[in-house]
C-alpha cells in the first residue's frame, strides 16, 4: 500500500508542474488566462468523476492496486508529454531551444 501510495504521489507531483510549464509555453500569452481557466474548469468538472472511478476500482481489486494504476496511469502520460520533441525543446522561460550548446 505505501509503495503505491508513493507511486502515485511521487508520479503526479513530478507531472503536475512539468505538465503546467509546457502547457503555458505553447499558449500564445494573449490566451494563457483563459486556457488556463478553462483547463482549471475541467479539472473541477471531472474531479467527481475520476474519485468515483478510483472508488469503482477499488472495490473491484483494493487500494494498493488502485493506486498502482493511477500511478503508472501519470507514469504513461509523462513519457509520453517528454517523448514529444516539441515539448522537450522548451527552455525554462517559455523560449524554443533550436541547438543544443556544447560547453565553451
């Protein structure tokens, strides 16, 4: 139970902020509030619906094996946001990096 507890926790915690900075990198400035809002919106929309799908699986299996598919659940989705290149590409204030720097 901890372990997947763990998994979870750790997965999501890496996910969320990486998620958000590429998020806000690819929305034109103009636009990042109201995508934002409107992704935030659908966060709270679907939240009741997610607790009772964790809820559902749990009383099919157990806790653990719950929180060991939302676990790899977060893990499949930040391999594949880092899988794509644009994504990969952006630097930490928004910018694309075109050419990796070798030290000088």
């Amino acid at each position: 139970m901890l372990v997947a507890t763990l998994t979870v926790g750790l997965t999501a915690g890496l996910a969320s902020p990486l998620l958000a900075c590429a998020f806000q990198a690819t929305i034109d400035d103009a636009y990042v509030a109201r995508a934002g809002s409107v992704t935030s919106l659908s966060d709270s929309a679907l939240m009741p619906l997610s607790l009772a799908g964790f809820g559902v699986l749990a009383g099919a299996t157990s806790v653990a094996t719950a929180c060991a598919v939302c676990g790899g659940a977060f893990l499949l989705q930040m391999a594949y946001t880092l899988s794509r290149r644009q994504v990969r590409r952006l630097g930490a204030d928004g910018t694309v990096c075109t050419a990796t720097s070798g030290g000088s």
